[in-house]
C-alpha cells in the first residue's frame, strides 16, 4: 500500500530542487552582466588596494596600509571636505528648486504647464559635458555675456572660475543640470497622490497653501529622502564638470579637487593604480556612511508617514 | 550610471520573494512534462540572449588585420595597401597622420602600418598605461612626448632601440633631439617634431606703441611697462596650465632639474631651487602682479581669441606655434594682425641658451610581437621627403628630421602665418641647431601637476617665486623618496 505521505512529498521535494536553479536562469542574463561589470571590477580593485608600488619599487602587500595613507593624505581630505561642504550647500538649493517648480506646474492646468515642464527638464536632457562646455563659455570673460553685462554698469566682470568663485559657479551648473531631473521626479510623486484627499482637504477649509505644505509636501516625502540620496552620492562622486571646466580654470581645479578627480589622476596620469583603487574605495566608505547617516536620521520620521 | 545600475540590483535582488511565488504557481499546476518543456525553453532563450551579449564584444574587428604583427591594440583607421605584408599598429594623433601612414604604406612592400587614435597626448598616456599594467592591449609603436619617455621606460614599457639598429638614424637629428630621448647608451624613441623656442610678436602692434624687439629678459620686462604705460594691450602670458613652458624657461637660465639615468633607474637627484630658477619665478611674479602679462591659462577659446584680437603682444612659444594658431582660428588675415619671429629673448647676451617646449616621438612597446619590425616603422614612419614635406606644408610639424632642417627648400620657405618672413632660418633652425637637450624625470606628469599647483602661488602671490620653487624642491623630494627613490 502506498504512504500518501510519501506521494505528496515526492514532488514538493522536486519543486524545491528546481525552482532556485529556475530562477537563477532567469537573472542569468543579468546576473552575468553584474557579476563581469560590476562585482568583478569592484573585487579587482579592492584587491589592488591592499597592494601598494612606488615607481622605483616592486608590488609589496601593504594591507590597510594603503588606507591608513588615504584618510591622512591632506590632498583627499581636502577633496572630501570640498565635496561635503558641495553637498550642503547644494543639496538644499536643489531640493528647494525642484519642489517649487513641482508643486507650481502640479497647480497649473493651463497649457503653458507642459511647455514649462518640458523647459525645465530639457537641461537633463543634455549631455553633462556639453552643458558645462556651454556654461564654461557663459562664464567665459572674452566670450561671455557677463563682460557687455558689467559694461553696461561700467563694472569690470568677475572671474567666475578663479580660485575664490568655482564653488558657486560650479553650484550653479549642478542646479541648472539637476533640478528639472529632480522635478519630474517630486511631480511624478504629486500625481500619484488620490485627488480626493484634496477635496476632503478643501471641504475642511484648506487653501491653496495649506493643500500644497501640509498635504502634498507630507505625501511625497519619500520621493524626496529618494532625490536626496541620489543627490548626496551624486554630489560625493562630483567629477564630470570640474573636470571638463579644468582646461579653462586658470588652475582653480587642481588634480586633487574632488576625491574622483584625485583617484582619476593617480591611476591615468601619475601610474599608481594602488593607491587610486584604495582612494576610490575610500570615497566608497565615505559615501556609505554619509548615505547611512542620512538613512538613519530621516529613518523616525518617515517611518511615520509611509 | 553605477548608480543606476546597483540600485536596479538592489532592486531585483530585495524581492526574491515575489518572483519565487509566481514561478511556483506557475508550475504547481502543470504537468511534469509541461514543466521541462518550459524550462527548456527558459534554458534556450537565456543562452540565446547570453550569445546576443557576447556578439557585442569588440572582438569583431573591421581591419581584418588576422596577420597583425600586434594584434590587441584595436582595428586600423587607414586602408591596408599590401595585404600580405605583416602588420604594425601604431598610435598617433598628428592632424595629418592619416595622408602620412597612406603614403607609407604606399612606399613599403615589407610592412604595413595599421594606425589608429588613442586620443591626444594626457588620454593616450592614459590608455597606454593602463595597457601596460594590463600587460596587453597596447599598439607597436606608440606616438609619445620625449617628456613622458623616462617614465614610461621605468614601467617596462618601451624597447632600448640601440638593439635593434636606432644608431642609422642617429645623423638625422640634432644632439639635443637626441639627448631627449637617450639615457646613457640606450635609444627609446625616435624624434619626429620638436619644438625649439622663440617669441612670436605683433609686428603691428609693437610699431603702434614704439617699441623695439626685445632680445634680453630686462628688455622684454621694459618693453611690457611702455606698453603698459602708454594703455597698450598685455605684453604676454604667464598661464598656471603651461609648466612646460615654465621649465623651459628655468632650463633657459641654468636649471638643471634632475640628475637622472634609465640605466640606474632607484636615482634620482633632483635640483629645482637653483638661483637661476629663482631669479625665473621672481621675474614672472614680477610681471604678473605689475599688471604687465596676463594670467590665462593657455590652449583655450579664451587665449586663441585673446591673441587673435590683439589682447597679447607676444607669445613666448615654440616652433609649433604658428601651425598651432592657424589650425585654431587666429589667422592674419582680416583682423589686421601682422605676426612676426624673434628668437627668444635671454639673460645672458653673450652665451644664448636655447630650449625647448613639447614635441614628439615615436617609440616601440615592449608589447609589440616583432620588435626589429616596429622599431622599422618607428624609424622610418615620417622620415621620407614625402612623409617630411606633408608635414611641413600642412604646418603640423616642426621637423626634427636634419634632411628637411638642412635642406635650403624648408629654411627659404616664406611663411604664410608670418606674412611671408622666412622664420625656419631666421629662428626657428639656429634655435633648434643650437639646443642640447634636456633630461627628463620619470614622473613628469606628477612633476607638472605640482609646478602647476607653485605657478597658481606665484601668480596669486601666496608665495614669492622664490618661496614656491623651494617648496616645490622639498614636495618633490618627499614624492620621491615615497615612490621609493633614492635621491642623490
């Protein structure tokens, strides 16, 4: 006689071998992708960290030695610091832009809305190196519109990329490239909200104001902390625009201005391949931390509204 | 983009959940031939977009070159003329490169050269040592700077040629042409363009203000107050983004910065305080904060376009400079512009010096699979008449080559930038005759870099001239002594 147990245990058991490998193949095209593109290299590299050559030396294992080095080498923390002081400043100002085009293109409901949607967005929509290119020549003071602008005021321009001014005139292409990304973001998010909360808000006497802080801002915050991380590591690996601005800088952007810039110069111009994998990983820990703090801080509040 | 791509990871990764109960539904219900039906299909069409993905290597090479002498340093730019000759791949940037490797391959049954661009100078370096810490992926022959050479010898990465036949050649160039690229008894590359020194001027702009061609560093500094003082434009530039040009000058006034040989690659002595080079930065200082040279940094819209409207009066250059300018826009024609030769100015009169900014070479890697044969093609690539006058005529190079510096067809050329003045032997050839080289340091990029970082000072004023080289003399020697050198 059978064990009906045993029947019905046979093909659970083969379910169970079966489905993993299944589902692996499934993610195969993929996994394969992230294993060769990015787990490999990213391994590659952290194993080249714990290596360290000098130019007249042979490869001696170091271990954390390399890193040691790194969060004592004034060149990157001068980089760190910059980027964080970057972060900061930057961070708000996006955030404060984007919001409040979101919140006034989600109260418009004219046609001038989607054009207006479309013109904030469009500097997205263009290359990073191009968009720096192009304000590398606005801030120019030979080709620029600033010159004739002070003219008028018999003012003489400023140096927008001299030593003093890059931050700000660095701020002011990150914001330009940025907060319509950011934008269609908080917007999407404002759509997804139910009207009819709107409605019950209104019948309980809640203007234009009030709806748009005390219910869409509330509703939306977690696309918010979402920009804001993504701001924070953007911000963290800054790279493209100082870098393309570099040629023209007067010497403002020195090869250890940002710590990627620092990790690029190390491995692409000064041969050591060592020591810039362990700066990247460096900025990698830094990057994790901050992200975690941030985490961690917005974790209570959030929590209650979600 | 990274981003992007860990946070979609992340995203698949965190809901293992979901996907394992829709497949298990999906094939509770079934039978057990259904299911293997199924995962079949799922093992084909996985592996059908795995080969889509494996199509899209770079593996597929449009030269054809299966015969290559080299094969990993990508497919050819140019059309191969002899298809059974073996092949040497070569990396280069000259504007004109292109005409020149056709008429190469033209003229050679015995090889071929298979070119391609790497990206201009900073990017090719860039490329050409990450080949070699790679140990593969890099060309035959490499276009290098004489000032990258010794660093690039000290990675392994270029063949001593005095092994394989560089001493033919050796005639064919002047000793300082060939002091930089020699160490010791060792060749690693061959000369092509070089880049002797002078001050090019505005003839124009010098008879508006009364002002006489300097021909010492006092008369240049008093030449750049008259202008100054009768409202003229900047007599010149003093650009954080040139150290170069910088050491050049430095060299000009008995700076003899590094004590170095390939052979006995752990020494290194390093002297960049001298009071010769003092006097240099103090000079320049000097200048800058008089208000008396501009402070721009070079090789962009900004200073072409300032030295095409007349925002400059001279610009101390190098032999380059006007085939530079005419393929950047600051033509003569036009804007009134009358640009004329000078030889350098110098401190001493009675013993000239003459120095030199940029130029380049070619050199074979020791990655190249038929070293005798590269090393050919390195000597031989830009050394015909033909290859030579193509080079000329189109003003991409200044010849290193003594057939072309020699011959009377190059040094009576009028040249069309300089209104017809015959600048190859009235400066450029004498400057280049007289030159006796220079030897460089096996890390000039991060020499450069940290020579950047002490103009910015001096121009700033942070620091006297004086105060930036003795400290660029200590930061260089720790960097040494930290890449593991010992330093004399």
């Amino acid at each position: 006689m059978t064990n009906p147990a045993a029947v019905l245990r046979a093909p659970s058991r083969r379910r169970n071998l079966r489905r993993p490998w299944i589902g692996w193949l499934f993610i195969a095209p993929f996994g394969v992708i992230f294993l060769v593109f990015l787990v490999a290299p990213l391994v590659y590299a952290f194993y080249l960290s714990l290596f360290s050559k000098g130019l007249a030396t042979g490869t001696i294992f170091s271990g954390a030695g390399n890193y040691v080095k790194a969060f004592t080498d004034p060149e990157f923390l001068s980089g760190i610091w910059f980027v964080i002081r970057f972060a900061v400043i930057l961070i708000p100002i996006q955030m404060a832009v984007s919001l409040a085009a979101a919140l006034v293109l989600d109260a418009l409901t004219t046609r001038l809305s989607r054009f207006a949607r479309l013109a904030i967005f469009v500097p997205y929509a263009i290359p990073a190196v191009v968009g720096t290119l192009m304000w590398g020549f606005l801030y120019s003071p030979t080709f620029g519109p600033l010159t004739d602008l002070f003219k008028v005021v018999n003012q003489s321009a400023p140096e927008i990329l001299s030593s003093g001014n890059i931050f700000g005139g660095l701020l002011n292409i990150v914001v330009w490239q940025w907060a319509g990304y950011y934008m269609i973001i908080i917007y999407a998010a404002l759509r997804g909200i139910d009207p009819s909360i709107y409605e019950a808000a209104r019948i309980d006497g809640a203007g234009p104001r009030q709806i748009a802080f005390r219910i869409k801002v509330p509703m939306i915050s977690s696309a918010m902390a979402l920009i804001l991380v993504f701001a924070l590591i953007g911000t963290l690996q800054f790279f493209t625009e100082p870098q393309v601005l570099r040629p023209i800088s007067n010497g403002s952007i020195t090869s250890s201005f940002t710590p990627n810039i620092y990790a690029f110069d190390l491995a692409f111009r000064f041969s050591q391949f060592n020591y810039a994998s362990t700066i990247s990983f460096s900025l990698g820990i830094v990057v994790f931390i901050a992200v975690y703090i941030f985490l961690f801080a917005s974790r209570k509040r959030r929590g209650g509204l979600s | 983009m990274v981003t992007f791509i860990a946070s979609s990871a992340v995203r698949l990764l965190s809901h293992p959940t979901e996907s394992a109960t829709a497949s298990s539904r999906f094939f509770f219900r079934r039978e057990p031939f259904t299911v293997k039906t199924k995962s079949l299909l799922a093992v084909v069409s996985a592996g059908a977009l795995l080969a889509t993905l494996a199509g899209c290597s770079p593996d597929v090479s449009a030269g054809g070159s299966t015969d290559s002498a080299g094969g990993d340093a990508g497919s050819c730019s140019n059309t191969i003329v002899n298809k059974d000759a073996p092949q040497v791949s070569v990396w280069a940037w000259y504007p004109n490169i292109n005409t020149v490797v056709d008429m190469f391959n033209k003229s050679h049954d015995d090889v071929q050269v298979c070119w391609s661009n790497a990206g201009q100078g900073a990017d090719e370096y860039a490329k050409f040592s990450t080949a070699i810490a790679a140990g593969t992926g890099a060309p035959d022959v490499v276009m290098l700077e004489a000032e990258v050479v010794p660093g690039f010898i000290l990675q392994d990465a270029l063949v001593d040629l005095s092994e394989h036949g560089a001493d033919d050649v050796k005639a064919n160039f002047s000793a300082g042409a060939w002091k930089d690229v020699s160490s010791g008894d060792s060749v690693y590359a061959i000369p092509v363009d070089g880049g002797p020194m002078a001050m090019i001027y505005r003839a124009d702009i010098f008879t508006k203000y009364g002002i006489t061609v300097p021909t010492t560093w006092d008369e240049y500094a008093a030449a750049a107050q008259q202008l100054k003082d009768a409202g003229g434009p900047f007599m010149g530039d003093f650009g954080s983004n040139v150290p170069a040009w910088f050491t050049a000058l430095m060299t000009q006034n008995g700076q003899k910065a590094w004590d170095y040989e390939s052979a006995d690659p752990q020494k290194i002595g390093i002297d960049l305080n001298d009071d010769g080079s003092k006097k240099v930065a103090d000079y320049w200082q000097d200048l800058v904060k008089k208000g008396l040279v501009d402070t721009k940094d070079q090789f962009n819209t900004d200073y072409i376009g300032g030295l095409a409207n007349g925002s400059y009066a001279t610009y101390v250059s190098a032999a380059w400079a006007p085939g530079y300018l005419t393929g950047a826009g600051a033509s003569t024609e036009g804007d009134g512009a009358e640009w004329k030769a000078a030889p350098l100015p110098q401190w001493d009169p009675a013993n000239p010096v003459s120095v030199n900014w940029g130029g380049s070479t070619f050199a074979v890697t020791t990655q190249a699979k038929d070293k005798d044969l590269a090393a050919t093609v390195a000597k031989e690539l830009y050394a015909s008449d033909e290859e030579l006058q193509d080079g000329v005529d189109t003003q991409t190079i200044f010849p290193l080559n003594q057939k072309m510096l020699a011959s009377d067809a190059f040094a009576d050329t009028p040249v069309k930038f300089f209104n017809g003045q015959t600048a190859n032997k009235d400066v450029y050839i004498p400057a280049e005759n007289a030159y006796e080289g220079y030897t460089y340091s096996p890390f000039t990029t991060y020499y450069y870099s940290e020579l950047t970082k002490s103009m910015v000072s001096i121009i700033d004023g942070s620091k006297s001239g004086s105060e930036s080289l003795d400290d660029l003399q200590k930061t260089m020697t720790d960097y040494a002594k930290a890449q593991g050198f010992t330093v004399k």
